[in-house]
C-alpha cells in the first residue's frame, strides 16, 4: 500500500502580505516535497502577530504529519515566531545555552559585538532541537512536528537541506505532463471520462492563455508507475485524436 | 478615526502545492490591496477538494472584510470552485441564464461549439453577481464577501480591475522605506526602541542577505502621515548615528 506522508507551510510576515516582499519559499518547499513523497496540502501567510501565529499553527500541526514555518526568527522586536511557537506548545520560550554559546563565537570570531538584538536569535521554546543554519550561525529549530526555519531564501533553502533528510517520507507521488494545444473547453468532456476510468490517478488540467489562445498543459499523477503508464496514454491518445480531426 | 477594511485570499489549486506552477497572484493582490486602503491580513492555499474549499472559505469569510478567490473555475472536472463556493453559502450551483447567453454567443461568434465542458463555466451558486471577464468572456463571481475569479494570472489582473472600483476600502497605510546598510544585529535594539515611542506606528525591519553580508530594509507604516514622519526620522537619525561611529 502507497503511504501518504502530508505537510503544511506557515509564512509569518507582514511584508508578504502588504506586497513588499515577494514570496520565494512556497514554491521552493512545494517543488523538494513533491521530490521527496511528501504532499503538501496546505499554505498559510499571516502577519506578524502572535494570536495570528498561534492559532495558525495549531491548526495546521494538528492536522498535518510536518509542518515548516518560515519567517520572524531574527534580532529585531518583529520577530516574535520563538514565542509564538513556545506559546503554541505551552512551554516557555527561553535562551538556549547552545545556541548562545554558538552566537558568541561566531561574533567574537568576527570582531562583532554580541548585542542584546542578537542574544534574540539564542530563544527557542523549551525541549526545541537546532536546525544548522550554515549562512549566518543563528540556528532554526525543530518541536514536535513544527520545522522553524528563516524566511530570507537563501538561509530557509539551506535549513531546508539540513531538515528534509530528517523527516519521514511517504510514497512518491509520480506524475507526467501532456502538452495538449486545445483549450479547456475543447478537452473538458473527454478529460472527464478519462479520469473516471482510472480512479488510481489525479488528472489535472492547466489551462495557459498566451496571446489571444488558450492551451492546456495537463498532468496524470499516482503513486502507481503503472496505472501512470496507462492514464497517461489514454490522455495521449485524446490529444492525438482531436489533433487529427482538425 | 481611521477605518480599517480587512482582506483575505484563498488561492485554490494542486498545481501551486506541487510546485509545478508558482503563484503570481498572491504579489498581485497584495500590492493592489495595499495600493488601495485594503489590508490583506491572511492568505491560505487549498488542494482541488471540496472539503478544504469550504472549510477555508467559511473560516475566511467569517473573519474579514473581503474575501478573494483564484483558481479552479474552468471547464475541465478538477474545477470545483463554484460548487464548493455554493456549498458553504448553503444555496445551490446552478446554470446562470446570462451567463449562459454569453458564453453561447460568444463561441458561436468565433465558430467554436459551445460544449459540455465549456457550459460548466456557466454555473454559479444561485444569487451570485457576476465578475467581468475581458479576456476570454466566462464569468468569475461574488456571492456576499466572496470574490471568485480565474487563476490565470492575466485573466484574475483583468477580472480584479473590475472588483476593485466596488470595494469598500479604509483608511491607507502610509509607508516610508529607510535603506539601512546595517544587519538586524547591530539595530535591533535602538530599533525597538524607537517602535515603543511610536506606537502608532509599525515598523518592521526585513533582512536582506547578499554577498556574504547582510544589510536591512527598514519599513516604517501608519495611517497618520505626521506619525509616520516622525518615526521615519527618528529611524533615519538612528541609521546616521551608527553610519558616523564606524
């Protein structure tokens, strides 16, 4: 039996949602869980404030088996996703001593003064492990099934390599693309019967418009190779068959 | 006093959780609210099922001012928006009668035969107005706070040209940007003191990473143009004190 591994995605700030800053993490983690068998099911973007936060993450690590948050784990005093997510778990939030001793090396190292801003970054809810961030030392963390990681892309992208070997995996969900220069509309009612008679896979119709016309990019998905083999040559053969009567 | 309107966006769509397609609406709609004294406060992305539609719609739309919604309102049977949307106002999905004769007309004026599968775009929940459609004439919708319009991104830009002149719409954030060539570290603290003294303002800081080094866009926002001033100064004042210590 094909087994289903399922995640969420929490974006904590204010500056996605004014339009600021253009996200770049969703589509990143989106593409390494489709690599790794893990679907992700559900995204959410909240602002900078620690009930939004709360609530948002009891919500999704309740229904979810991994959840990673990005965002509001720096110095400033916008940052509140340490305590929010100690607050979510009902421990307190508190300096770690490994983390603080790896902060003040790391400035000290560099002639950096460790300032109260970057003890900050030293916080995590109590019983939390680290997550290494190999950019810039302040460390993500991991509690229960809750993965924290940084929002500025480059460091999320690298917690993110040090996390996915961690996590339980499920069945890769496999899929394969049919390019099909016909509309929506042309394909709909065919499409339709295709997939009713092939229950074990997911066919997904992406309609493209560029130009003044409309294609389609449509994909089978399944955890099966071969009810993928079959599903997707049954949406071949209805491509080529209206091609043919054009 | 100021008048705060609320916003949230619920992006429908396996194809944006595979990360086989990457969101370009969320930005759009985030600059447009913001543009107009509308703050997007949530924004949620849901799988192509009915139960996870209906569930996020009936929990956004109980919460905010306004609620949009983009993806799944094409021909093909993974495009389930209307019914789910019918399901959580509790009315039924049904063929619209003018929608309906616009779609025919439209395809018998391009000599297209208006299918099955295209006169599923004809269907709404019942009282539903409609949403033009400039680019390929089949209707997104507004049924109470409810905005539903396409996920094709030129196609949603189009339809939410139409919605947004209809909005109520509060008070505008103000926003003024300090280019701060320091990293989080080194301002969190005076930063946090400044947030105190301005409470009518936010201010949040966004860190930027490059070239090994980091530096920090500081963002300084409120609806009273004084306050924002004055805070944006102080903020300004901080950035040249540190700039003329180093």
């Amino acid at each position: 039996m094909p087994e289903i591994v399922t995640a969420a995605m929490l974006v904590i700030g204010d500056e996605i949602l004014s339009g600021r800053t253009r996200d770049r993490n969703i589509g990143h983690l989106a593409e390494m869980m489709t690599a790794v068998g893990i679907d992700l099911k559900e995204v959410r973007i909240v602002s900078d404030e620690e009930e939004e936060i709360v609530a948002a993450l009891n919500a999704l690590r309740a229904r979810f088996t991994h959840v990673f948050t990005t965002g509001g784990i720096g110095p400033t005093h916008d940052d509140i996703t340490a305590d929010a997510v100690a607050r979510a778990f009902g421990v307190p939030c508190e300096v770690d001593g490994r983390a603080y001793a790896m902060l003040e090396a790391s400035y000290a190292a560099r002639g950096m003064e460790f300032t109260a801003a970057r003890k900050r970054m030293a916080r995590m809810p109590r019983g939390a492990d680290h997550i290494d961030n190999p950019v810039s030392t302040a460390p993500g963390f991991r509690i229960g099934n809750v993965h924290v990681m940084a929002g500025v892309p480059a460091i999320f992208q690298a917690m993110l390599d040090n996390v996915i070997p961690t996590l339980k995996t499920g069945t890769k969900l496999l899929s394969a693309t049919v390019h099909c220069p016909f509309g929506e509309g042309v394909i709909g009612g065919p499409l339709a019967d295709i997939q009713k008679a092939h229950p074990d896979t997911i066919i997904g119709s992406y309609p493209k418009y560029q130009d003044g016309a409309f294609w389609t990019e449509l994909v089978v998905r399944s955890r099966a190779p071969d009810a993928l083999d079959r599903a997707r040559e049954a949406v071949e053969a209805m491509v080529a068959g209206l091609a043919a009567r054009q």
